[in-house]
C-alpha cells in the first residue's frame, strides 16, 4: 500500500526539524504564523484566481523551511 510512498531520509529529517522549530514558536509568534496561513488560504479561495493553490503551497512549505534557518540564527546568536 506504501510502496514508493514513504518519503526519503533527508525528507523525514526536514519534517522532524520544521516540528521542532514550530516547538520553540512563541505564543506571539504562532499567532502571526496562523493568521498569515489563514491569508494566504483566503487569498487562494476568494481573491482574484491568480494566486493559485500550488503556488499558496510552495509559500506554506517554503515558511515552514523558513523556521529551521531562523531557529538555527536564534541559537548561534544566544551562544
């Protein structure tokens, strides 16, 4: 049923990294995430059909990646 599904080592490692950045999120900061995910959503269901929802993923998926890089600054900088 899985056959050829499951993704591969690098995916699962970037998958465990997102969830860990999305862990040290503050209150304010999942807040602001939620609110512009609900934007870009709304924008894909009732803006003027150019902003695709293909395109409204990359974004999601690229935001998400976003976190791991900010994460790391964050830790470098309370070194």
């Amino acid at each position: 049923m899985f056959e050829n599904k499951l993704a591969d080592e690098n995916a699962v490692k970037q998958y465990d990294e997102v969830l860990k950045s999305i862990d040290s999120l503050t209150e304010d900061e999942a807040k602001t995430v939620l609110k512009q995910i609900y934007m870009r959503l709304d924008i894909v269901k009732n803006g003027n059909k150019e902003y695709k929802s293909e395109q409204c993923v990359k974004d999601l998926i690229s935001q998400f990646k976003d976190f791991v890089r900010i994460e790391k600054i964050k830790k470098e900088n309370n070194k």
